[in-house]
C-alpha cells in the first residue's frame, strides 16, 4: 500500500511567451502562458520547466501561496454484463479498483460504485463516504469480490450518484475514477450530456475505456466536460497499473477549483482561450463573467505541474509606435465566503505597433509549436472520420497531415500511433498510404490520445 503524507502547499507562477509587435492594421494578438504550481503534491517529482528558448515577455509573473484541502474521491466500476467477457475482464475490475483503494491517502473520503443500467453504491453505502484509513481500505476490497457482472449501461446514472456521494463531503478536491468497457446503450446522449452539465464544476473526473467494444467519444466527452483525463486500456491485465497511477495522481491535487482570469481592455474581443498541454482542451466556451471585461476559465485541479494556455485576442487598430495591454492573465481560487478571489499569479499580454516588417511578420516559436498541436489533433479526428465513413482519399490527405505535423513537432509518441495506422511514404511531405487492415486497438488508441501534446524541443 502506497504510504501518503500530508501533502505540501503549492505555489503558482505564470510566464507569457509571445511576438509584441503588430503590423500597421494588426488587430490579433496571440501568447502562449505557462503557468506552473510546484511546492505541493506527494510524488516528490519536479514538474516540466518551463520553455528553455525563446525568451518570455518582460510581464511580471505573480508566486503566491495556497491552501491546501483534503480530497473525495468516488470509483466508477463498470460491472454490466458484456463485463464478463471474457471473465478475467471483471476480474482485473476488482484488482485495479482495489489498488487504487490501496493508493488512498489516509484520512481521504471515497467510495466505490458499481454502474449498469443503475447506479449502485458498494462501499461504504448509506448515501455517505467512507474515511480512508487500513480498516476501511480492507472493507472496501472485500465489498470488491461482491460485484458480479449483469445489466446493461447507463453512465449518467453512475455520474449522478458520484455527484450526490462528493456532494456530501466538504472536501475542495473533489474527484470521480470512472471505467466502462462498451457503449452507453441504456441512456441517450441527450441525457448524458444533461448529467455532464450538471456535474461539470462540481467535480473532476478521469474516464478509461476497457478493451475495444466502447465508444471513443463517449469516454473523452466525460473527461473533457469534467477536466479529466481520458485513455484505452485495450488489454484489462493493464487496468491495476494504470488505477494506480490515476489515483496518485489524484492524491498529488492539492488545490482545486482554480480559474484561469482573463481581463482585456475596452474595444478587445476574446477570439479563444485552450489549454495546449499536457492536452488540447478548447475552454472558450467555458466562460464565466467575472466583472467588467473579465471572464473565468476552468482549469480544475492542481497539484506539482506545469500546463500550457494559448490565448487570441483581437484588439482595437492603434497607429505605430503605440503600445498596449492586451490582456492581464490570472490564476485565481474563489473565496468560499464569497469575498474577492485570492490571485495565485498573474502575467501580461502586450501589443506593440511596429513599421518594421522582420518584427512583426515573426511567430513566437510556443505560438507556432501550440497552433500545430492543435491542428495534429483535429485533423488526426477528422482522418479517422473520414475513414469510417470510407473516403479513403480524404483520410489520407488528413492523416498525411498528420504524419507532417508529428514529424516536425517531435511529437513521437503520435507518429508511433500514427504508423499503425497509415504506412509513412515521406514523413517531411506528409505522403503516407492507408494500411488495408488496421485493428480496433490501433485506431482507438490513435483517436483517443489525439489531444496529448508535447512541449517545445530545446
């Protein structure tokens, strides 16, 4: 069992990398921010650095301590029936369920649930959560060896019963593990994407596929629409490996409900605000207004790492050689009693107005880097699509794209996922042939880990 000890309190910095200079009638402002917490978490690793080139802008960033809360955590374990097929699929269920129950820190609040076309609480029951600790733990497991795989899926039964069990805590960290091996047969969209937007906000969840007979947009939906991660277990004897590995993750958060700010003067337009790393994640439509030409952006939970964010802002025309704000950025923590939020660090974004073509005709390298990622991910999606639905020469010019935008990126891990896919003629020039046969596994991997970006190379 892993031995966790209260967690340390992280710190939070931000950095802004961007080209300043705009064109006479250049209105479009984009800057890449890293944002890095270190200083908390249990794991005791460093978090990625930030950029090792390409200098950042003059903008001060902010480094302020936080508070850190304690944590619930509810386990989604899909037990409907195609779930006993083959029977070592159920099997390995309980043994990855019960690891990450060993990976509780103690004094954590958690329960298990087991989901079909119902939702039904196994541990500790009641409507309440249970306190981690070795007794508990061991009860846990042992209500584990009591699910036995029947009925159909409704995964928005299961979310809803998360919801209510994390309600009744007071922890701020609050998290779902969530596993299904096949489709959402028993719900319609309609109702799950209902449940998604009732739970988003409330709490975090991470969605895993087991095997090869579920639905790839279902399992990243979840994820997406509650800041989780998403990913394929195409083989269940990988499932205990990868809960534990999840729920360290989760006992490494040591802050959560953190908003990313963005205030921009009178005249100035948002035209988007993503998340570029670790993954794609497009959170522009996620605002929430905070006052007068501010709005609010989710980003979850935090514990010791570093993520990026590509900000656009359109800005009104000015003449050359003036200069302005172009957005402030913040990280912020709401107050629970509904007093001003506390500022947990803050960066600039400028515009400068420049005659100088060389100037303001050059792209940051992260702006660059982050406008491919995103590009490699949407068109690895649409590739797939087009595939399915048998316009092979369309997938193949998308997914040639593809191969071009992993190759000059240095994105390995997709060029490998890619190359199961597709046989690489030229990688430079994106010429690739679509493979005759390609396996359920290969393609579902492929489309799943599509948003996972990587940094710039030094």
């Amino acid at each position: 069992m892993a031995n966790f000890s209260k967690p340390r309190v992280p710190r939070f910095s931000a950095e802004v990398y961007q080209n300043t200079h705009l064109p006479e009638g250049g209105r479009e402002v984009n800057a890449i921010v890293t944002v890095t917490a270190t200083g908390g978490g249990t794991t005791g690793e460093t978090p990625v650095p930030a950029f090792a080139s390409s200098s950042p802008s003059s903008s001060p960033s902010g480094s302020f301590p936080a508070a850190a809360p304690d944590a619930a955590v509810v386990i989604m374990v899909d037990s409907s029936g195609s779930m006993e097929y083959p029977p070592t699929k159920m099997r390995n269920a309980r043994d990855a369920t019960a690891a990450a129950i060993d990976t509780l820190r103690d004094g954590v609040a958690f329960a298990v649930v087991s989901g079909t076309h119902q939702a039904k609480e196994i541990y500790p029951g009641g409507g309440r959560l249970a306190v981690a600790d070795a007794t508990t733990r061991g009860q846990a497991k042992e209500a584990l060896r009591k699910i036995n795989a029947s009925g159909g899926t409704a995964i928005g039964t299961w979310l809803r019963l998360a919801d209510k069990l994390l309600a009744s805590s007071d922890a701020a960290i609050r998290h779902g593990i969530l596993l299904t091996d096949g489709r959402n047969e028993h719900e319609g969209p309609k109702e799950l994407l209902t449940t998604l937007e009732a739970c988003a906000g409330r709490f975090t969840c991470d969605a895993r596929g087991v095997g090869t007979d579920w639905e790839v947009k279902e399992v990243t939906g979840i994820a997406s629409a509650l800041l989780g991660t998403a990913d394929i277990v195409a083989d269940p004897a990988g499932l205990a490996a990868d809960f534990t590995g999840m729920m360290e993750s989760v006992m490494g958060k040591e802050i959560a409900d953190v908003s990313l700010r963005l205030w921009t003067p009178l005249g100035a337009e948002v035209r988007f605000v993503k998340q570029v790393a670790p993954t794609v994640e497009d959170l522009t439509g996620r605002r929430t207004e905070a006052g007068p030409r501010a709005g609010d952006y989710p980003t979850g939970s935090w514990g010791d790492e570093s993520r990026d964010y590509h900000v656009c802002v359109r800005v009104p025309n000015a003449e050359v050689g003036q200069e302005m704000l172009a957005a402030r950025v913040s990280l912020v923590l709401p107050a629970p009693d509904g007093s001003p939020p506390q500022v947990l660090a803050q960066g600039l974004v400028r515009a400068v107005w420049t005659d100088d073509l060389a100037a303001s005709t050059s792209i940051n390298a992260q702006v660059a880097h982050y406008t491919g990622q995103a590009e490699l991910a949407r068109v690895i999606q649409q590739g797939l699509e087009l595939r399915k639905s048998g316009d092979l020469d369309g997938a193949t010019a998308k997914l040639g794209r593809a191969v071009q935008l992993a190759s000059r990126s240095g994105n390995d891990d997709t060029a490998k996922l890619l190359a199961k896919v597709v046989d690489v003629v030229d990688a430079a020039a994106g010429t690739v042939r679509l493979k005759a046969k390609v396996s359920a596994e290969a393609q579902m991997t492929l489309e799943t880990r599509s948003t996972k970006t990587v940094r710039v190379k030094k």
